[in-house]
C-alpha cells in the first residue's frame, strides 16, 4: 500500500510541475541571473574579430574599460573566472617551479575550482584559516612565509584573497586591509617578490558596500580577476587585470589552457553592457539579503556574524527547536512554495544559503520568507 503521504507530496509535485503559471524563486546563487533583452540586443550589434589575433574590437574596448575601472595598466578577457584565477596564478607563479600560494581554507580556488592551482599550475600552497570577517592574520601569513634560501622549502610567491568571500557569507573585504596585505607583501618581502592576488568574483559588490571606487578599493593588490556572469547579469565572462608584464603572461597562459577565442566579441559585448548598466543597481541585491537576515533572525533562524550582512549572501540554520531535518528544507521549499535554495554548507552541513541577484524582487524575498515560516515554523 502507498503511503498517502507520499501519494500528496507526488500529486501537488505533478500539479507543481504543470502549472506554467506559477513563478519560480530561485536563490541558490547569482549565477542563475539571465541576460535582458537589452543586453542580448548589444551582442546582436557587437563588432567582432579574431581575439587571439587581438583583432576584435569589443574585446579590446572592454580590456581598456576594465583596465581603466581598476586602476591597473591592462586586461585580458577569459571565459571564466576559474580560468581567471588560474591564469593569475600561472602567470604570477611562472618564474619559480617550486612557487607556493597562500590561500584560504574556506576560498573558492582552494574548494571549488578543482584544485587546479596544483594539478594544472603545479605549485603547492599553505592554506590559512579566514576569521569571520574572511581576514588572514598577519601573525599567520608570517608563520606560512617560507624565503627562499633553504632547498626544503617551497618558495612563497602570492597571497590570494577573495572578495567578497563566498563561503563566509558575502563578507566585504575593506581597502584599508588589501593595502595592509599588499604593503606586507610588497615591502616586507619585496626581495622575493611576492604578489597579492584578488579573486574577485564579486568585487563589485564588495565596492557598491563600501561605497568606494573600485580602483581604490583594489590599490594595493596585483592582479584582479573580475566576474561578469554573477550579479552582473552578463551569460558568461571574467575580466583579469594588472601590469602589463602580467597580463603578457596571463595571454599566453590563457592560450595554453584553450582559452584563446575568436569572435568573442559576442560576449564581450554583454560584459561590457554590464559593467555600464549593472553595477549600481547591486545595492538593491544588498537591501533584500539584509532584509532576508533580519526576518530570519526575527523568526528565529541561527545567523553567523550574528545575523550582520554585507552583501547579497545570507547564511542561516534551523532554529535550535526545529523537527525538521536539514536534508528535507530546500526540496520542501522547491515542492510547496517554488522557492530554491541550497544547503549542506558548514557547521557539520547544517547551514543554508540564500543568494539575491537581479532576477529576485521584493516579492520574491516575500515568498521565500512565507515558505520558511510556514514549513519552519
């Protein structure tokens, strides 16, 4: 006999999945955002030409703004940020075979992007504990500095930082801390010069927090690779800048790495629309994740940071007198209330993410909120 428990769940799940008219809230990430008509119209328009013959237009208009935007001397358009960062580390790293990175435990290269940094640049890396604010100590970086003048050891070569960081919930890294790492790296142990590098996947959102320039804000890094595909908007994209000795070697390892494009244009052109076009509106993104970690918090949902957010990621547990298992929140939520969230991050899995981006608005912060108070609470 079929549980009629399970005979409704499957039979408001088919009703679910038939009604075209019921709208989807999904804030797993930012990269789900999709591309306006405005902006697939510019890649209609876009003038294009062989990128690795340096010949399109649009890409290289888009590696001057971006250049220009970051205060550094040049850019170099890629596919990916993973490829951005990649690229950053190869290039930074190219004159020392036996180089190593700091990273951070919690960093996105170091846990999602396939650990390339070993594999596929072949250096090795000291992995540094974040604190809640996603900021290394410099008592640490200095116990993890190895100089270069004992075969035993690695040559330590790039600090990598993130901002925002991802994993600590959007957490906004100021300029005042990036000019102190870059002043520790650059002065400290300029002899062997080292380098800092900016995984800034979200950078903007970083700025539009702090309320500052992102030439500013990136001062005292080396290189940034910037994504164009998250809040932004733009399908695909990341933007990696620096000095032009940099971005040389960054082109050359992009090629290496089957990066190299042709008519991109095409995409460049949405990326650029982007940067021109989406921007400023990231604060809107900022006012529903705080409005999202406040209401949580009200209702009784565990926040880190206690419940403070920078940006538009908000993390969050199940109230301590909660029945419902962590594993059955996000496919109820999907099946009752078409809100899509992820889970399983930290804290033994127990927390949950919600990311807000352009295609999430005020009713779609009010649903998912209705949802988690009906099926939580």
């Amino acid at each position: 006999m079929i549980n009629i428990n399970i005979t409704r769940r499957m039979h408001l799940a088919a009703r679910f999945i038939q009604s075209s008219s019921r709208r989807i809230i999904d804030l797993r990430s930012d990269t789900v955002t999709q591309p306006t008509v405005d902006m697939l119209r510019t890649a209609t328009q876009a003038i294009t030409g062989d990128d690795v013959m340096r010949e399109d237009k649009t890409v290289n208009e888009l590696e001057a703004y971006a250049a220009d935007l970051f205060g550094k001397e040049s850019a170099l358009f890629l596919p990916t940020g993973t490829m951005g960062n990649l690229c950053a580390v190869m290039a930074h790293c190219h004159h020392n075979k036996s180089a190593e990175i700091m990273i951070g435990k919690k960093s996105h290269i170091n846990l999602y992007e396939g650990g390339g940094y070993a594999n596929l640049a072949g250096v090795s890396c000291k992995q540094i504990d974040e604190d809640e604010n996603a900021m290394f100590s410099v008592g640490d970086l200095r116990d993890a500095f190895r100089v270069d003048n004992d075969d035993h050891y690695a040559k330590s070569t790039l600090i990598c930082l993130e901002n925002t960081h991802n994993m600590l919930g959007g957490v906004s890294l100021p300029s005042t801390y990036i000019e102190k790492i870059g002043k520790l790296a650059h002065e400290e142990w300029g002899e062997q010069q080292m380098k800092v590098h900016i995984d800034g996947a979200r950078i903007f959102n970083a700025a539009i927090a702090q309320n500052i320039s992102p030439s500013t804000l990136c001062a005292g890094a080396d290189s940034v690779s910037i994504c164009l595909s998250k809040g932004l908007g733009a399908p695909m994209g990341c933007i990696l800048v620096g000095d032009t000795d940099f971005i040389r070697l960054a082109r050359r390892v992009r090629k290496r790495l089957g990066g190299g494009m042709r008519q991109a244009g095409v995409m460049a052109s949405m990326g650029m629309y982007a940067l021109m076009n989406n921007v400023v509106r990231l604060a809107e993104d900022h006012e529903r994740a705080q409005r999202l970690a406040k209401e949580l918090q009200r209702r009784g949902f565990w926040l880190p940071r206690d419940g403070v957010v920078d940006t538009n990621i908000v993390f969050f547990a199940l109230p301590e007198n909660s029945k419902m298992k962590k594993e059955e929140l996000p496919p109820l939520l999907y099946e009752y209330h078409g809100v899509k969230i992820t889970g399983g991050y930290s804290s033994g899995g127990r927390l949950f993410r919600l990311v807000t981006h352009m295609d999430v608005d005020d009713c779609g912060v009010e649903t998912a909120l209705e949802g988690l108070s009906k099926l939580v609470g």
